[in-house]
C-alpha cells in the first residue's frame, strides 16, 4: 500500500517531463503543472483576461446578500473557500519556494494567481449552474461531482442515472485527499505550539480535536464560525505584515528588485537558475490556491445568487486572496530579514527566525497562533467541503455525514502525535486525483461557465 501510494505521488507530482534550458540548467515539469498552467491560460483567454477585466466586478459580487435561509450569501463561499486555502502552505510552504528557487519565485506564485484565478471561475460557476438542493442542511449543495454526473447524463441523451463513474472517482478521491490533510494540519499546529510554548503535542492534539468535535458533530453544523475566525486571522496577519514593511520601507525597492531580477534568472540562486526559481513559484501558487482541483467548487455551489457567475467572480476573488495577499505577506516577512540570520533554516523554524528578528518573541507567539487558525479553519472547511462528496456517493443521510467526521477527527489525533506517515502523502495524491477528474468535464462544459458570463456582463 505505502509502495502504490508513494508511485502514484511520484506520478502526480514527480518531474514528468524534463525540458532543458539556455543557461545549462532545465526544468522539471509534474503532470499537474503539465495540467493546470495551459488550463489555466486557456481559460484566461477564453474569458478575455477575466482577473483584470472584471476585477472590480469580482469585488463587488462579495456583498450580495442572501435572502434565503439554509444557503450560503456569496461573502460566506468567500469565507469558507479562503479557509481552506489558506493554511500552512501560506507559511511553511512559500518559505520552501523560496529557499529552493530564491525571490524570483514569489513572481511566478504571483502569475500562477492570475491564470487559476480564471480556472476558479470556470469551476465555481459550473457548480452554481448545477446545483441540487440539500434535504439535510438545508440550502444548497453541489461541487465537480455533481456537474460531472450532470455532463455524463448529456453525454448519455439525459437519460438519467445513480452514478457516474468519474463523478464517483472523484468524490473518492477528495473524501481521500481531505483525509491526508488533517493529518497534516495537527502536526503543523502541534509542532509550531511546541516551538512557541513548548506544549507537549499530546496536549495541543487532544484541545484540537477537541474543540474541533464541538464544533463538527452536531446535528445542524454549520460554517459560521469561520465567518469570525477567517477575517479576523488575514486582516491579523496583514496588519502585521504591513507594520513589518513600513518599518523596512527603505529596504522595500530592493527586495522588488530582487524579485524581478531572480524571476527571470539573472541571477544564479541556491536551487540552480531559471528553473529553479519559475518552477518553485509555480508549484506553491498551484498548491496554494487550489484553482483547478475541484475543492472550492463545493462552496460555492451552497451559495444563493442572483446570478451564477456572480459565484465564478467571487471564487476568482479568493485566488487573489490567497496567493497575492497571504503569500505574499509571507514573502514579505522572509526577504525583510537579514539572509545571514536565516541561513541555514528551513520551514517553520525559518519562518519564526525570520519573526523573532522583526517582532522578537511576540512574533513567534504571533506565527504559531496565526498557523494555528490557519490550519483549524481548513480542517472545519474541508469537512464542509466533504458534505457534499459523500451525499452523492452515500445519499442525504447523517450517518454517513457523522461517520467521515469521526474518521477525519481520527486522523487529526494521530497527524498531531506522528512525525510523519505514508497518510500524509494520500493528501497530496488525493489533490492530484481530482485535479485530473475535475479537469475532464472543465474543458467541455466551460461553455455553460462562458455563457454565464456573457449573460452576467449583458444584464449588469
């Protein structure tokens, strides 16, 4: 199992296709970047460069209110896309992609935004058109595998049936990868709490968990916790950011500067020239943003509209938010510190030397705590996420919904007391798989996302 596990990672995320370079040095490029960044491209064609062009629309689709009881307003999807996106890979992970590909990378994560933000819309407005109402939590419920089966019935004449196959094999795979990825979640709190409070993990583990059952495994569980926790956790971490830059505002136009000059490779960084820094960048802002996955699809196909596209336009938004404001900020934190301080470090032990140099031990605390509602918003919104994976595999029954709670609760517990273990890398996997199912049925039906918009911009 562990041997399958890790072949089908190297398969996903290996380098696939090796492309050598002018200056010596080459590019490995994974199957999902191979998938995602022309994907990506195209659909920023096909919108007419949807992210600039209507950016101002994107904003102004976040303040829709909602009228009817049970469903999700447009700022809610925004809220619990955002919950998951964010988490350690805002942190933890922008510091990787900078220390193998140097500053430059930070401008590839930047241009990854803008392509995924366009494949955002795509797959959230296809939620919203193919939608179905949701008898257990009220509203609404939706996501890739239900307008997956909705394409398969076009294919098929409308002639209806229970399941269809890719819909079902990606409903698997996100229930999968949601799993992998509370594992993750408690170790990185638990180890970034004893870091900063030298908590014994076992204690950290056993509040988490917890805290989070509270909250989960009530009859009628709802998201609005993170309605709280998610503004309050980025504007925290912004703020803090932007204190950060105004006290090193002398330094800013050089650190621009190296990010421009590195991106390009002009200058030699640690991981070895242009392929280094372009792939680096390129890998966090897919991971981070998740455009193209299929998972913030779920949210948004709970939301009540006016108008499906106003749901495409919001989850555009959240790309933004994710990769050129919370990365960013990360960025920002690591290359305002002295490189001779963080020489030698890596992950979270980097990321809070970079801290303690800015802040002293408050930064610390501060970047513990942060990565600590980062990953527990994640965990309530990757559950909510499922809700809807497991209605199409299983039906509206609560027992089903109850027993995935239980087992991802399960999961949490031994990812805050394991080092490490094989189920980590089912997360990864996991993504991989319904990037791939999800990606099937984008490309044909894009055309109902397209004409959405189109209907959208005619009536505004």
């Amino acid at each position: 199992m562990i041997t399958m596990i890790e072949k089908i990672y190297e398969f996903l995320w290996g380098d696939l296709l090796i492309l050598p370079l002018p200056d010596g040095g080459s590019i490995g490029l994974s199957l999902l970047v191979i998938l995602l960044i022309p994907t990506g491209i195209y659909f920023t064609i096909r919108t007419r460069f949807l992210p600039v062009r209507l950016f101002p629309d994107m904003v102004r689709a976040t303040t829709e209110k909602n009228k009817k009881e049970g469903s999700l307003s447009s700022w809610q999807t925004l809220i619990v896309s955002t919950a998951t996106r964010v988490g350690m890979g805002n942190l933890v992970g922008v510091v990787a992609a900078i220390s193998a590909g140097g500053a430059g990378a930070v401008f590839w994560m930047w241009i990854t935004a803008l392509l995924g933000s366009s494949t955002a819309f795509i797959e959230a407005t296809l939620a919203q058109l193919h939608k179905e109402k949701d008898p257990l939590y009220g509203g609404y419920h939706g996501g890739p595998a239900y307008y997956i089966h909705h394409f398969s019935e076009q294919r098929n004449g409308g002639k209806k049936k229970r399941y269809s196959l890719i819909a079902v094999l990606f409903a698997i795979s996100g229930l999968i990868c949601w799993c992998g990825i509370s594992q993750v979640i408690s170790n990185s709190v638990t180890s970034s709490f004893q870091n900063a409070f030298h908590i014994p993990p076992l204690y950290t583990t056993a509040a988490l968990v917890a805290l989070a059952a509270v909250i989960v495994l009530r009859r009628n569980a709802t998201v609005k916790v993170l309605d709280v926790m998610v503004p309050i956790m980025a504007g925290c971490y912004f703020i803090i950011t932007l204190f950060i830059i105004l006290t090193h505002i002398g330094q800013m136009p050089a650190v621009f500067g190296r990010i421009f000059r590195e991106a390009f490779g002009l200058q030699q960084v640690a991981a070895g020239g242009f392929g280094a820094v372009l792939m680096n960048g390129v890998k966090r802002g897919l991971f981070s943003n998740e455009a193209g996955s299929g998972s913030a699809p779920c949210a948004a196909a709970a939301a009540e509209s006016s108008h499906p596209a106003k749901i495409g336009l919001v989850q555009a938004l959240g790309v933004f938010i994710d990769t050129i404001i919370i990365c960013s900020c990360t960025a920002m934190i690591m290359l305002l510190a002295p490189t001779e301080l963080t020489a030698g470090l890596s992950g979270m032990d980097l990321l809070q030397t970079a801290m303690y140099y800015h802040l002293g031990n408050f930064g610390v605390i501060f970047i513990a705590v942060t990565l600590g509602l980062f990953s527990f918003s994640t965990f309530i919104g990757i559950l909510f996420y499922a809700r809807s994976n497991i209605a199409y595999l299983f039906g509206n029954r609560w027992y089903f919904q109850t027993a995935y709670k239980i087992l991802a609760l399960v999961m949490l517990f031994i990812g805050g007391l394991a080092a490490y273990t094989f189920v980590w890398d089912l997360g990864d996997v996991g993504v991989g798989l319904m990037t791939i199912f999800n990606l099937l049925a984008l490309y044909p039906m894009s055309g109902q996302a397209l004409k959405a918009l189109e209907d959208y911009k005619s009536n505004v």
